[in-house]
C-alpha cells in the first residue's frame, strides 16, 4: 500500500523530443519551458523507494535534473526506441548497488537482449557493463515493487501490446490508440490518470487529443495528465485552456502527488 506516491514527469515529448533537433516550428523554438519536452518517462517514489517508467535516451539527463541517487527498478512499456534507449547510462546505479531490477513482458526483454547484447552477456562480460534482474510480467498477472503492487493494464499501440501500470489510486499508460473494455475496467476508480495525447491530427498508433479527452471522459478520474506531446499539438499555455477543468497537460519536471 503506497502512501503519498510522488510522481515526476520526466519527460513528456514524443519520440524526436521537442524541441525537435533543426526545426523551425514555433513550438519547437519557443522559450517557454513548458514547451521542452525529453522523452517520455515518469519517477514513482514513494517511501525509499525510486522506480522509472521507461527509461529513454534522455534517462541520464533526466536523473541529474532531478538527482536521483538510487534507484529500485525500470517498468517497461514497450521495445521502442524513445522509451528504452537510455538503458545503458543505469551504469552510476549498478556500479553503487548492484544488478538493477527490469520489469517488462517477454518481447520487449527479447528486445533489449538484441540492442543491448553486452548488458545481457553471460560470459566474458565486458567489466563496465551493467546488469540487469529481469522480471517478466505476464499480461494479466499483478506483482509487487517494493512494498506496492502493480497491475498491469493491456494496451494497443496501433498492433503492438503495450502496458500501463496502475499503482493503487495512480494509473499510467502512454503509446496507446486502442484499449479493450476489460482492461479499462482495471482503471476506473484511480484518481489520476495519465494517458498520451500527440496532437490534433489523428495517428495511427497514438491517441490524438480528441480520443485521449474521450477516453479520460470514460474512465472519469479526479485529474488527468496528458502527455507523449508532439510539436504539433501547440503550445502548452494554449491548449491547457481548451481542455475540460480535470485534465490538464503534463510538462517535463511536473511533480503530483496521489
Ligand atoms: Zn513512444
């Protein structure tokens, strides 16, 4: 049972970031640091305990900001790039502690094992190269962190399953365009909710603003944050004021506490 889970958005951009690099798009050169967006990833703690979610190519950067200066474990949502590239930079944290838990399904293990040979490579491992416990989740199955259970929620990133993780009133989910009945079952009654929301414009593997409002409406919490956020949703301060009074836009270094 969690008390007081602190949340701190880690990076709420899509997956080129934003500003987007040599672009000229009045988002990506505005000055309002609510517009620079690091690739999407969240920080759970909660008594001693530190968990990411996803762990991008801007994890090292994002742990400085914040300084974290331990860490119990990285959830996994899915194999793509923006959520997973960061792996390598656990380097600080597996040399003071020791092997770093993972949590994540089968393929996006398999995955990881392809792009990051060395990190799972039994013999003759090079010396400065981290590693990892992995713990598998199966879909449907809840398991603990710390002194908290997790339940893994089932979603759709155009074909490719993807989780999301509710811990107690606190649901996550990102990189979702389709959700079963079921599985939104599993979120009613958290108090926050944080779902992705790209743009205006529909997407084939992203909810656009229109179906992530649709969806918060459904579950109905108490607050929602909407985040993965390209460039071409617009400017923070604007879209914050056509949203309906519960949702707002998360921002990169954003901290809620549930
Ligand atoms: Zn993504």
């Amino acid at each position: 049972m969690i008390n007081n889970l602190r949340v701190t958005f880690l990076g709420t951009g899509t997956s080129q970031g934003i500003p987007i690099i040599g672009s000229t798009h009045p988002v990506c050169l505005s000055d309002n640091p609510k517009d620079k967006r690091l690739r999407v990833s969240v920080l759970l703690s909660w008594d001693d305990y530190n968990y990411v979610i996803d762990c991008g190519p801007d994890f090292r950067q994002q742990m400085l900001t914040h300084n974290v200066r331990h860490l119990d474990g990285i959830l996994y949502t899915h194999e793509h790039s923006d959520h997973t590239a960061g792996l390598d930079d656990i380097r600080p944290f597996f040399f003071r502690q020791g092997n770093i838990p993972i949590y994540a399904h089968k393929r996006v293990v398999e995955s990881l094992k392809t792009r990051f040979g060395y990190i799972f490579q039994e013999k003759n491992k090079y010396p400065g190269a981290p590693t990892v416990n992995i713990n598998f989740i199966n879909n449907n199955e809840s398991f603990k962190i710390g002194n908290s259970k997790v339940i893994p929620i089932n979603v759709l990133h155009n074909e490719l399953q993807v989780f999301g993780f509710r811990l107690g009133d606190f649901t996550y989910l990102t990189d979702v365009k389709s959700i079963e009945h079921k599985e939104i079952e599993k979120i009613k009654g958290s108090k926050v909710v944080v779902v992705n929301a790209l743009r205006l414009e529909p997407h084939i593997s992203h909810f656009n603003l229109e179906e992530a409002i649709a969806f918060i409406k459904d579950v109905n919490p108490d607050k929602a944050y909407f985040t993965h956020i390209s460039h071409l949703l617009g400017f923070h301060d604007e879209v914050e004021k056509i949203l309906p009074k519960n949702i707002h836009l998360a921002y990169d270094n954003l901290t809620i506490t549930i």
